[in-house]
C-alpha cells in the first residue's frame, strides 16, 4: 500500500469517497491509501466466498455481502475507512443506516481477507485486529497460495481449516457451510 497524493491527508470519510478514484483506496488516519490489486486466482477466490455467503441466504436473506466496500470501522473514527475483500452484515447490524450509501457506517460481522502476494504479513495482522477490535465476529483469512483458511475470533480462539475441512459461518451466518477446497478448485 502506499499513500496517495491528495489535496489533504486530514480527510474525512465523506470527504475521502469524493476523491477520483477513491474507490480503488483506503483511508487510513485521514490519508487515502491506495489498495493493491490482487492476482487473477483471488479473485477468483473473493468471487466464489461473495457467492457462497449469498447462496447461504437464498431461503431467508438475513443481511447483505460486498466485496470491496468501503466501510467505516470504527463509528467513532470519522478518518478511517477499509474495504474488506469480502463482508457479510447483517440486516440487525445495520439497523436503519442506508444501504445506498458511499460507504457502511458500521463494522460487518464477517470480514474476509484474501491474502495475495502484495500482501505484507504485517498489514494482513493489522487489518485483522482492526477488523476484530472493531466488533467483527469472524475474520477469515484466506491463503490460496498455502490453500488454508484461517478463522480469527474476538475471544482469540483462532481455528486453521486446510482443503479437508469445512468453512462455516458458526452464529454469525448459519446457512453458510463450504469445503475449503471448493474455494481454491
């Protein structure tokens, strides 16, 4: 990731989703941040999660999925916005905010990070205690390379799945339930 050259670096959210190209950044204690693209195969990857969190609510829908949304993590932080690979909120979460919206003013519950060769450890780490400090109830990061899931918790009680086990999504989405290696075939 690397900072963006931008008329301020003091910006807000509502500010930050007017910059051109904003949609292809982050914002990061008030500076945009630009978010590296991933490789063909995640994508391919971030495609089958988002497709299976929506199949998960064909029968009763109980919330919404998106991929790189923009959503402010902390409602307390109007100078920081991430753009999970993938996040699942549920409707209960999102209350009456609007959906039409530049961005989500709430933490979802599941953010999903698709680990790509960009990516430096360290910002993966960052991001997931962001994620988790914040209030979400699942981080999920995925390693296609190493073709693992790593489930992050709030309580810490952090659970690898490899291509033999399965992905749920425990309380938070009930309905969901995929063969890890079904994301990386």
């Amino acid at each position: 990731m690397s900072v963006i050259d931008a008329p301020s670096t003091d910006l807000t959210l509502d500010q930050f989703v007017d910059l051109p190209d904003s949609d292809h950044m982050e914002l990061i204690d008030g500076a945009p941040v630009e978010k590296l693209e991933m490789g063909y195969l995640e994508r391919s990857v971030q495609l089958k999660v988002g497709r299976y969190i929506d199949e998960a609510q064909d029968a009763k829908p109980i919330g919404i999925a998106t991929v790189e949304g923009l959503v402010r993590i902390n409602p307390n932080d109007p100078k920081r916005g991430r753009r999970p690979d993938v996040a699942f909120v549920t409707f209960d979460r999102l209350g009456d905010r609007p959906t039409d919206a530049a961005y989500i003013d709430v933490c979802p519950e599941i953010c999903v990070e698709i680990v790509s060769p960009n990516d430096t450890s360290f910002e993966v780490a960052a991001k997931i205690a962001e994620y988790l400090a914040a209030g979400a109830k699942l981080v999920w990061e995925v390693q296609r390379e190493q073709r693992y899931v790593m489930v992050h918790r709030p309580d810490g009680n952090n659970t690898r799945l490899g291509v033999k086990d399965t992905l749920t999504g425990e309380d938070v989405l009930p309905n969901f339930s995929v063969a890890v290696k079904k994301l990386f075939g």
